[in-house]
C-alpha cells in the first residue's frame, strides 16, 4: 500500500523545513546525514539477511542495549544493524554495540529512500524501540512479508490527543505492525484505542527499568578522571533545558552556603549548547571546564560542564543527589530511573508527564522528591548532602523499586520468538 497523500505532505514539510536545518547545520554544526537518509552510500545488497532494531535517539538507544544483546544470544548467527536518526543517537549505538552490531541512519519516510536503505539492510525483522510509526516504511516491510514490532511502545498525553486525529489513516497503517510490546496497560488502551487489533498488543513492561552492570569498581576511577577529591560530595543536574540551567545555578549557590566543597556536573539534554550554558556559569563567576576540555586539569571548585554523549547514566553512579531535567520546566522530564538503579536520591521537576509512571514510583517508594523552583532545589540538596544515611535509604528505595518492575526484555523477546522468528535461524 501506498500514502500518497501522506508523502506529498511530508516532502513539503521537508521543503518547508529545509532553511532551518541549513541554520542549524552551519551555526550549531548539527549533520544533517542527509545522503545516508536518503539511502545512498549504505553499501550494496548484503549476502547475509538482518535483524533491524530502531532508536531515534540517545534515550532509545540507550534502552535498547539489553534488547539488543538479548537478541544476539537468541541469534547468534543473525548480524543486528541498528537505525538512529539523531547524531547523538549514532553516537551512542557506534559506541555502545560496537562489536554486537552495526550502525545506520533511519531513511526518510519518502518511497525512494525506504526502498534503498531496506534494499541495503534486507531486513528478517524491524524492532522500533518505542512507538516509532512511519507509513512508508511499514508499508515497504508489509509489501515484503518482513514482520514489525513495536517494543517498549508508549503513548503520551499530548501523542495520544495528535494521533486521534487521524484515527482512521493510523488504523491502516497500525494494521502493518506484526505486534506491539507496550510499557503499560494505559499505553496498550491507548494503542488499541487508536486502531490496533487487540490480539497483536501486549503489556512487556520498560526497557528502562531493567538492572544496570555494577559501576562500584570504577567510581575512584571517575573521581580521578574528574578532578573530584576522595568524599568530595557530588550533586549532578542531568538532562537539562533551556531555562533550567538558571535554576540550577541558583540551587548551586544556595547549598554552597553550608556545603562550600560540593561538587556541580551540570549536563545539558543537547550537548551543542554547552557553549550558552558554559557562558551563564562564568557569568556567576565560577570556573568552568567542559568534560571534552579534559585532560586540562579541573580546579576544585570549577563547575563541570559534561559535553559528551553516553556518559552520564555511568557518573550518576558516583553523585551524591541527582536532579533529572526537562522536569522544571515543560518539557515532560527524562528518565529518573537510570540515577535510582545507581542507588542515588533523585529530584525532579513537577513536569514529568513522558515519565509519570516513573516518578510517581519514585515518590511512593520515597526515593524521589519533587522540587516547584530554585530556592526548593537547593533546599534539597544541600539536606541530602547533609544526611548521607538519608540518601542511602532514598537510594536503597530508589533501587529497590527499578527491580521490581525487572523483566521487559525477557517478556520482548518472549514476543520476538513468537511473531518475528526468522526462518533460517535457530535461536540459541
């Protein structure tokens, strides 16, 4: 089947779009990766079938690393490729499955690019991690039996409210999912709500909820690399946003006032705007040295700036309280599990609505606070810093609470085996 329609208002929305990404990839130089979107230059047809998996970015990618190793124990002999759109996204999964499985862009969802990059990839299976819905694409995998899951699957307020609007187009293209791993009942209701059959959706839980590899053995490792000084107290602010790095900075000032050796890792969402948020921390008059700057050595009291992509879950590990951004202001938070499954006490904003689940978890086991500005910010933290036998019951609450919801990868690839089994390869 084909979207006509659908395509003629998606290449004008591209036309449309077009100058923005030029700014975007000249002032902020953000790699547009056109030609490998396009599906040129992915190398010619491969003699050897693949698994496809699909992380649009960062988040996704880290998520699907379990998902990833889990398939290559079932298959051992089927090669993975892994499909970001973003940059940072790629970043991730090169380092990441490096050596587990190769990395590729997600084509534009025009018919001419679908065909050359499934011609390049020839897919056993596509695994979209989380409720990535391209028409074209899934309409190109059909017309060649090549079976789709959705895993991890969610839909969120605002997703939900768009797609019933076109509940009659998603319908038909729903119908070319195989089957859909959901993270909760609410978002299997709302699959099935939105056109899904019933018998195809299924509740496997978060990928994000399942256990992290143990850091303990390099936290002085990190201590060192970082400049910190052995029980220099830590307090990172991870994933912020344009006008959260304000607020942070004030907390920042407020704690120091009884705590004048903490630490501050302040890491922006996207590391291109390292150099503004570098620039508001010099204007309070505070040393700054960003992690790509490194191994220029970091005075004792010079604010952190992480740039880099991939790092941040494993520093959690080595912080004495976490603030997880997107939260302060509208943006709908990020994942406040990563730093709870590291044992650490976790602050968050009141806008968590892409996370409610999570931080409503958080706050009934008691292992994580809810902060309304900077003044309550910096309250917190500077009483957490304060009662190291407080943090290590939040801690021990934060991380008995991701363990209790363990299990999605093994319910995903339960599924996997069932409806996406590709011929050819036993499972191991």
């Amino acid at each position: 089947m084909s979207y006509p329609v659908y395509t003629v208002g998606l290449a004008t929305l591209m036309a449309l779009y077009a100058p923005v990404a030029a700014a975007r990839r000249f002032t902020r130089r953000v790699p547009l990766n056109l030609r490998s979107r396009l599906g040129f230059g992915l190398g010619t047809h491969p003699t050897t079938r693949r698994g496809w998996v699909h992380a649009v970015s960062v988040g996704e990618a880290i998520a699907a690393v379990p998902l990833v190793e889990g398939l290559r124990r079932l298959y051992p002999e089927l090669p993975l490729v892994v499909t970001t759109v973003t940059e940072t996204g790629a970043r991730v999964a090169r380092e990441r499955f490096s050596g587990t499985a190769t990395h590729e862009f997600f084509p534009l969802d025009l018919p001419g690019a679908v065909r050359r990059v499934v011609d390049a990839i020839d897919p056993v299976f596509l695994i979209c991690v989380e409720t990535e819905l391209w028409p074209n694409v899934l309409a190109c995998l059909a017309a060649r039996d090549v079976p789709v899951m959705i895993a991890n699957g969610r839909i969120s307020d605002r997703s939900f409210g768009r797609y019933r609007l076109v509940r009659s187009f998603l319908k038909t293209v729903l119908a070319d999912v195989r089957v859909f791993g959901m993270q909760s009942i609410e978002d299997a209701r709302r699959i099935i709500a939105l056109g899904a059959p019933p018998e195809r959706v299924f509740v496997t839980g978060n990928l994000k909820h399942e256990p992290v590899a143990d850091t303990a053995g390099m936290t002085d490792l990190w201590h060192r690399l970082l400049g910190l000084a052995p029980g220099q107290p830590v307090w990172i602010a991870g994933s912020t946003h344009r006008g959260e790095e304000e607020a942070v900075l004030d907390a920042y000032a407020l704690a120091r006032r009884t705590h004048p050796d903490l630490a501050l890792i302040l890491a922006p969402r996207h590391p291109e705007r390292a150099p503004d948020v570098k620039a508001l921390v010099a204007a309070r008059g505070w040393p700054v040295l960003r992690r790509s700057e490194m191994p220029t050595p970091r005075a004792r009291d010079a604010v952190l700036l992480l740039d880099t992509v991939g790092e941040l879950a494993q520093l959690y590990a080595i912080a004495s309280v976490v603030f997880v951004g997107g939260s302060l202001v509208p943006t709908g938070g990020h994942n406040m599990l990563e730093p709870a499954a590291r044992r650490r006490p976790v602050l968050f904003g009141p806008h968590t609505r892409n996370f409610r689940e999570a931080a409503a978890l958080l706050v009934e086991r008691g292992a994580g606070l809810v902060v309304h500005d900077a003044t309550e910010l910096g309250t917190e933290v500077a009483r957490l810093v304060a009662d190291p036998d407080l943090c290590a019951k939040m801690g021990q609450a934060g991380f008995d609470a991701v363990a209790s919801r363990h299990g999605a990868v093994r319910e995903t690839l339960d599924l996997v085996a069932r409806f996406l089994q590709p011929s050819g390869f036993a499972s191991g």
